[in-house]
C-alpha cells in the first residue's frame, strides 16, 4: 500500500523545482479564521509548521510552487497564500483536480484504487493538476481562477508545464495596463526618488495581478509608459536628466539595465 511518505516523494519528483512548498494538511488540520479580512488565525502544529517552511521561501527573489495535497476552500486558499505573507504573489499554488485527497493514509489508498495507479509517481500524475491564480474583476474584487495543466506526458513537470502557461494568461499588455492603473490610482508606489526597478514590487505581493515571470515585462511597461508621457525618468547619471514623451523619450539604445536604475 502506497504511504505518505511516497506520494510526497512523486509530488517532489513531478514539480521540477527545487523552490517548491507541500501544503499536507488535512481538512481537519485546516486553520481557522473569523472571515477572509481577519488577522487572526487558529491553527494546530501542522499549520504553523507549514507556515514556517513559507517563510524560508518568501523573500521575492523568485516564483514559488505551492502544491496542496487536496483541494481547498476559497477561503483557507487565500489564509494559505495571503495571511501574514509577504510575496503573496510569488507563491503559484497548484491542487489536485476534482475531489481528490491525498492528506490521510485512507484518502491515498482510495484513489490509489480508483485510479489503479501502479506507483507513487502514476498516482500523483492522475491526480494533478490545477493551477489557481487570482484576477480583479471590473468593479475590483478579488477572484480566484483554475487553469488545468496537462501533464500527461511522462516528461512533464509542473513547473514547466506552469511556466508555459503563464505567458499565455499574462502576456506583455496585462503588464502594461495593470501599471497605468496604478501609477494613475497609486503614484506614490513609484515616485520619490525609487528606482524603475522598484515597480515590480507590486507584482510580487499583491495577489490579484498578473504573476511576475519576467521582470523585463514591468521595465518595458515602465519605459513605454513614459515614451508615452504618463510618467518620467531622471538619469542620476547624467545630471539628472528627465526623460518625458512624447518629446523627450528615453533612446532606444538605453539598455533595460540603465533604464531600471533611473529615479522617478
């Protein structure tokens, strides 16, 4: 009979990445909360445990797969992802498709047997994938999505499989009209002295825009944004100089390096 044990094994094979976080709790184990806005949370061993291995990889500096070994409730995805988090969008989380549990030694053995999985790695290869992101809908309200990756071909990993989806759901203009939204609503996220480089932040830590796969996409967003004479740049080093379109846009020849440490 197929343990834990192994089917974590498969999961950690099947993801292709070594920044990888296993949600294993079990529906008993879930944290509590009041509602979605409250900042307290109930939680045993398991739950602070898991939150502790979070924090190892919530530092920004890259994306982060987040597989959970059943499907969650919309609230506890967002406690999982969002609560006490600070890269909240760097964290991609990926659940099993339809009703699938693979937290209890029952639940394992059940759909060991329906699915006729030979192995730990057939098992969790049938029992995945579906990816959930969240999006803004039009009157602002956060939503989450679901995406099925197919990962039928022996060969695919997760993350592989996710990363070629992510061009697809936020290509380049997504980008680019998420930062004229805010640099229209909320200006002092990029001005005051910070580098361009800065705007990326908010696509790291607000669930709800696009996922930051490609930190060239907001250094180009930026760059067009003032070609376009919505915002400007000063060159610390060349006197200070203000780049500002129509008439005045940053030269083509300026490389994404140089134009990321310019101030606004």
């Amino acid at each position: 009979m197929l343990g834990k044990e192994e089917v974590v094994a498969a999961l950690r094979r099947l993801a292709g990445t070594d920044r990888l976080l296993l949600y294993e709790l079990s529906g008993s184990e879930s944290p509590q909360r009041d509602n979605p806005s409250s900042p307290f949370v109930r939680g045993g061993r398991a739950w602070w445990r898991f939150v502790e291995q979070r924090r190892a990889l919530d530092t920004g500096e890259d994306l982060n797969l987040l597989v959970a070994l059943r499907r969650l409730k919309p609230d506890e995805r967002l406690t999982v992802i969002n609560w006490g988090c600070a890269y909240a969008n760097s964290f991609l989380l990926i659940e099993p498709e339809g009703d699938v549990d693979l937290t209890t030694p029952e639940s394992i053995l059940d759909f060991s047997m329906s699915s006729r999985a030979i192995d730990a790695d057939e098992l969790v290869r049938n029992a995945y994938a579906e990816w959930v992101y969240w999006t803004y809908t039009e009157d602002g309200e956060l939503q989450s999505n679901a995406a099925t990756l197919d990962i039928a071909d022996p060969r695919a990993t997760l993350w592989g499989t996710l990363w070629e989806r992510l061009s697809q759901t936020f290509p380049a203009s997504s980008f680019l009209s998420t930062l004229t939204l805010l640099n229209m609503r909320e200006l002092e996220l990029f001005t005051g002295g910070r580098e361009v480089a800065r705007a990326v932040m908010p696509f790291l830590t607000r669930l709800g825009l696009p996922v930051l796969y490609d930190a060239r996409l907001v250094i180009n967003g930026v760059r067009q944004l003032v070609n376009a004479g919505l915002a400007w740049v000063t060159d610390p080093d060349d006197n200070g100089r203000v780049y500002r379109g129509p008439f005045d846009p940053v030269p083509n020849e300026v490389p994404d390096e140089k134009f990321a440490v310019m101030l606004r």
